[in-house]
C-alpha cells in the first residue's frame, strides 16, 4: 500500500513541475527549480498560468550599472509543454511567455532616476532530456514505474522580443539573445527526493544598449540543491539554495565592476487539485549578494492537463 502511494506521489508531482519548470527564470536565470529533472509518462500536454510579485533591489538584469535600486514587479506568466519520447527516454519541450509590470528607482552615475513601465518579457523555449532512469513511459507503464535516480540535461534559449526601450537603463526586456545549459541528479530517498544542478548562461551581445553602447557580458555559473519530501495526499514541499558567480560586464570595451556572487534560499508548495488541475506556490530571498540580487519573490501558479489517456 505504501509503494502504491509513493507511486501515485511521484506521478502527480513529475506532472506538476513540468509545467512549472523554468516559470520565474525568464525574468531571473537563477531561480529555483525542485524536481526539474523528475520523471513523467509521454504524450502529456500542459497549460500554464502564473503570478509572481518581487520586491526589492531587484533588477532584470542584475548586472546594470545602477546603485541603490527599490523595485517593485508584477510578472504574469503564461506556457505550454509537453512529455515526449526521444531514443527511448523522456523529453520535454515547453514555450513561456511572460508580462511584466515594473517600478523602480535608482542612482545611475549619481543622478537618480525612476522608471515606470509595463510590457511583455522575452520569451523562452526549452527543451529538457533526461538520459538515465527515466524511460519514456506510457501513462498506464508509469503507474507501475519505481521511481529511481534521475540524470538528464536542460537546454532554454531566450529571444529578444521583450519590451525594451535603448534610452532607458532598466528595461524589462533585455535586447540580447541567452542560452542557458545545465545538467542535473535526482535521487529518492523513501519520502525525500534530493536534488543537485549546475548550469551555465551565455549571451550575446547588445548592441543598441543606453543610446547605441555595445554592453557584453560574460557567462553566469550556477548551482542548485533540493530536498523535497513528500506529504500525504500527494502534496509535496522543497527547501532549496542556489549559488551563482560570473556576469562581468563590459560597456564599449570598458570594464565594469560588477561580478555577480550570490546566494538565494526559497520553498515550494505543490498541491494537486484532481487529475487535471494542480497548483503551487513558491518564494525566494536573497541571503548573500554582491549584485543585483537582494530582493523577496513570492510566486502562484494554475496548470492543467491533458492527453496520454488521462
């Protein structure tokens, strides 16, 4: 009876989080993300909707070169995904597109300035493979799947179609291109799942940044860890820190100061509805930040599903 439970645990929460799965990175690539390498059965599709509400120095870019930042943003977030079979083992693919609602003021080269603005984000595509203990499954195959350590890879490509305004420092788009890769473990652990994940983002340039400047930036590293544990009734919650170095900037070839090591803390609560319906709540704070990063997100999300025989 319990190994039926666990079952019918980790089914619901894999169908959870894929949807979710990379919601609050397309304004943050640092976000925190438990069981984003779970497994789940093939040909389910997802529907996604979302709130988040972040406060504080915060910014789009944490890597601007603006001091003193108070910031207030209402993000709303919108997606698809879904499940499929590639070479045998479980694939995701997924699109987010986010709106955002930003006020925030500041201190740039020692003048104070404020910006109001609302508009859409970049948007996303991702695409995840997960290349050991996850075999592509049908929905009546996973249901008697024992869940077991998970390894796979996770690609997102972000495009520069966000609102973005060169005149303006903070914008909520950000007129370059990024590609983020990463790689990740889950191990369970009777109730628990323990997870660990390092990534890496790349940009290219932006050409048209204050005015017609040339802003590069270098690659951000980042590591994640979870530890999820598993309640009654398919309810589950997650403790998770993430680190993250790099993104110094440069500015028509001008060094800048602006390294980013930083440390976040947040949790997650997941809480399937029915069959179709779930959602979750999750928050974040910044504990130790050098730039850009010390700010309070607290996030909700509605997903419902379809497909594979539900």
């Amino acid at each position: 009876m319990r190994n039926n439970r666990m079952i019918r645990f980790f089914y619901l929460a894999a169908t959870v989080i894929i949807g979710l799965a990379g919601t609050a990175r397309i304004v943050y690539a640092q976000s925190l993300e438990p069981r984003a390498y779970s497994n789940a059965p093939t040909g389910l599709n997802f529907v996604l909707a979302g709130f988040q509400n972040s406060s504080g120095a915060l910014l789009f870019d944490p890597s601007l070169p603006i001091t003193d930042v108070d910031a207030k943003v209402d993000l709303a977030l919108f997606g698809y995904s879904r499940t499929l079979d590639v070479a045998g083992k479980l694939a995701k693919i997924g699109v987010i597109i986010p709106y955002a609602s930003l006020v925030a003021d500041g201190f740039v080269d020692g003048v104070f300035r404020t910006r109001d603005t609302d508009g859409p984000g970049d948007p996303a595509l991702y695409f995840s493979y997960n290349f050991y203990g996850a075999p592509a499954l049908s929905l009546k195959e996973f249901k008697t799947f024992q869940p077991t350590t998970v390894s796979g890879f996770t690609f997102k490509l972000t495009a520069p179609l966000g609102a973005y305004d060169s005149d303006k420092i903070i914008n909520i788009g950000t007129n370059r291109w990024s590609l983020e890769s990463g790689i990740g473990i889950s191990h369970p652990v009777a109730n628990w799942t323990l997870e660990a994940s390092a990534a890496v983002t790349l940009y290219t340039d932006n050409n048209n940044f204050n005015s017609g400047k040339t802003r590069q930036q270098e690659p951000i590293y980042s590591t994640q860890l979870h530890l999820t544990y598993s309640f009654p009734r398919n309810i589950w919650a997650a403790l998770s820190v993430t680190y993250f170095t790099g993104g110094r900037t440069t500015i028509d070839g001008v060094d800048l100061n602006d390294l980013q090591q930083n440390w976040r803390t947040g949790f997650t609560l997941a809480l399937p509805v029915n069959r179709y319906h779930s959602i979750k709540l999750d928050g974040s704070r910044g504990v130790s930040q050098r730039t850009g990063n010390d700010f309070d997100a607290l996030g909700l999300a509605w997903q419902y599903r379809w497909g594979a025989g539900l």
